[in-house]
DNA sequence: GAGTGGTCTAGACCACTAG
DNA sequence: TAGTGGTCTAGACCACTCC
C-alpha cells in the first residue's frame, strides 16, 4: 500500500468516526505532514483522493473542511458490475441470479467493430441473461465480448459475474465506462421476461466499458423494470 | 492560466491535431519536461488532465499512450445545466425555450431540509418550468432552491438559465451533482404538457447541485420525455 | 538491464481568505 | 498581515515493462 493511500483511508475513518469536528477545518497540510511523518505533497495526494470522493473540499486561503453529507457521499459509489447503482437497500439485501437466454459466437456487424475497435474477422461473444434480484424479475441484458479479450467465458462463468472472471481470473482491471441513459417502451422480450405490461417502462442503459489499458471489452445493452432500483450518479469536479 | 493547465491544453491540442504518432506512445515524462521547461511533476499533474478527460493512459515501465477514440470522448462533457447531455445533435441544433408554471416561495418540508441541508424556517423558491426543445415539448422541471443561497431570482432570469444567472451574476461556481435517475409512467402533468399518451414513458431525473463551497443550493425533478435526448454518463477512474 | 511511469522528499514562492 | 492551500522545482528511489 502506497503512502499516500494509506494516510487516505486513515483520515477517512477518522472523518467517519467523527474524530474531527466538522464545524472546524481539518487540520493544516503542515499539521498532517507533520503528524503522519511525511511530506506537504504527500498529503496533498491524500486529500485529494478524499476531495474526488466527496468526502472533504478545499478552499485556497482558508482551510480544508469536512463536507456535511460526508458520510451519504461516501457510500454512493458505483462499480460497473453493479453499475446500476440499484438503491442501497436492494444492494444490502439482494441476491442476483442469472438464467441464460442466449450464447454464442458470432462476428461483429460495423457499428459493434467501431464500438469495441475491432476488425469485422474478430469473433465476439453474444450473450444475453435474463437476470432476477431476489428471485424476481430485475434486467434483461444484451452483451458482447472480444473474444480476444476476454478468452474462456463459459456457461458456468455467465451465471456468476463476467466482471469477476476478468478480474480475478484474468487479472485485468477495468478503467472505467461510457452509459448512455434513456427510457423506452417494453418490447416483447421485455414483456415475457420481465412480466411489465405494455404500460410499464423499461430503463434502458447502453454502455461501452473499457480496461484500464485503454481498450473497450464490453458493449452492453441493458433493460430493467422501471420499479427495481435507479441509477445513481455522482458528478463532482476535482482539483488536480 | 497556470503551468500545468496550459501544457495539458498544447498536448491536447497536438494529439487533436494528430501531431503526435498515435500508434507510438508519448515522448516520455523526461523529455517533455525538458522541452516545457519545466519539472518532471508539473508534466505528470499536466498528463493527469488528459488522463482524467480519457484522451490518453499510462502503463507503468512502459509509456503514455493516446487512447484510440480519444477525440470522441472528448466531446462527452455534462455541465450540469445540460446535464442531460442530450445527444448531440440536439446539442448543436437545439433551442430551448421555457415557460413558468410556477414560482412561488415556501417554507421546506423535512426532506427538503435534509436534502438542501438548512433548516425550517429557512425560505426556498419552488419552481415549476415546462421546458421547450426547438418549440417541442421536452422536459418538465420541479425546483426548489434555498433563497438565501440564490437570492433574487426573478421571472427573467428563470426564462433563460439558473445556472449561467449562480455563475455570471451571483459569481458561484458548481462543483457537482448526485443524479438519481429512473423510468416512470407520466402522470396528468406530465401528459398534459409532454403531449404524451398512458403508454409513453418519462425518463425522470432527480438531483442535488452543490456549489464549490460544498453548499448543496439545488433540489430538482426533471421529467423528460423518452424520445428526446438520452443522458451521457462518462465514468473512468483516474489515478491519484 | 535499460527505459519508463509512480511515489516521495524538502523547500520555495504564490494566491487567496479572513480577521 | 498571518495563515492556509495551490503550484512548482530538482533530485531520488522504486515498480514495472520489454527486450
């Protein structure tokens, strides 16, 4: 564990803890570098991890300080695999399993090519789960994969986590993802699976998702009923 | 402009010139601190920018690549006063236009409090607008905002732009947003104005906008009609 | 083993806030 | 004007990649 990390996450739990009080600044960069036996630049690093996270903000000439809502922030963080940021309570409680409509391999049409930056001679996955939170009805999610990308998915893969597989097994992290976000009308897949009426619906999120060294490994499309879960987003500027 | 903003801002503008070869990494951090004059942690803080906005990536021990859609992604910003970053094409094309319906002052109800993080007997405005997208109905926008944050709203200001009235006017800068965002079925209301039928969906949108000093100053529902715009959702780790 | 990015230091000066 | 965060330097060592 780095330094800076480390002092992060002690500064965090001192903040959650309440050990500092949040009516007054945190004490000075010199305090801390002092404290912690280390240089300004070092905790500079540190704070600002906590400044992406929401947890604190800094203010030239005056001080740091702790934001109020600190402790709702922090929990508000959003991994791809759960990318939906499906309300607290279903994330604390829920159990997600997976049925497989459809797998195969296939090669890519011109839009999948340009939305992964692969060639049309590029086999891909084709996968789509029908997926249940708490054995109800949650999603419905189209995917593909480079097959040079992401080797080996089997069945057995496809009813746990894809993102499991490529982290652990494949020892690849992933950089991060683009969502575009809309609602639509249930088609008929949506309907027989997801048991909505024609009245209900669907939220649908089509994302491209990439690995941290720059290339796309997913191209998803993903349906859910309107009335499990939302997406949560936090948008917050950094300083550098 | 500060020394790192504005070696960040000529090596963007030489990858978007493609003057640098995108299939070989970047000069490393040592030559380009030699020809910027300047150390090897200034260029990193610089690289960092472009890190963040997805133009490029690091792999520690061997380089700094440019990312291969880097000039897409760097068109997928979300100000948050068109956080919905409806597509682009409306982007470019579209005019918006908004009519009041209403605009009233209130006391806050014990979720406004906790949300908007003031007390009772603090005043708020509660704001109404139905908001035109090239003269077609687009969105409906429920508001509140703590009046001391935002004193002196006015009819005309609320005929243009919230935001551009907290940033020339009031001189306040944003630092971000917590989006909740979710499918629904319309209500009258939204019927009514969005010109939509039972079986139409609203994609609806419910934030808190915080100002640069932490200080949350917008409450909102924004409901939208599913066929005009979707929402970008830019979402890469950065490091440090 | 050579080359590259990641982390860290100690110290300096500047920009801004607040009393 | 004193105190605090923001930027910057020059140099060091480590971690990792790739040959």
């Amino acid at each position: 564990m780095v330094k800076y990390k480390s002092i992060a996450e002690q500064i965090r739990n001192r903040i959650i803890n309440k050990e500092y009080d949040a009516s007054k600044p945190l004490p000075d960069q010199e305090k801390l570098a002092k404290e912690f036996g280390t240089s300004r630049v070092t905790i500079i690093k540190a704070l600002n991890l906590l400044s992406i996270e929401g947890l604190i903000y800094s203010k030239q000439g005056s001080g740091t300080y702790i934001r109020k809502n600190a402790l709702q922030m922090s929990k508000l963080d959003s991994r791809a695999d759960e990318y939906v940021g499906v309300t607290e309570q279903i994330k604390g409680n829920g159990k997600i399993s997976s049925v497989i409509i459809a797998f195969n391999v296939r090669f890519p049409n011109e839009d999948e090519c340009e939305k992964l930056m692969i060639t049309k001679s590029q086999p891909i996955y084709d996968i789509v789960r029908f997926r249940l939170l708490n054995e109800e009805p949650f999603l419905i999610e189209h995917t593909i994969m480079p097959v040079h990308v992401i080797p080996n998915i089997t069945e057995e893969i496809l009813q746990k986590s894809i993102y499991q597989y490529i982290k652990n097994d494949l020892g690849l992290t992933m950089l991060g993802a683009n969502r575009r976000i809309r609602a639509d009308q249930p088609d008929e897949l949506d309907q027989q699976y997801l048991k909505c009426t024609e009245r209900d619906p669907v939220l649908e999120v089509i994302q491209v998702v990439y690995l941290d060294n720059g290339v796309p490994f997913e191209y998803s499309r993903t349906r859910h009923r309107y009335d499990m879960g939302d997406i949560l987003v936090v948008d917050m500027k950094y300083k550098n």
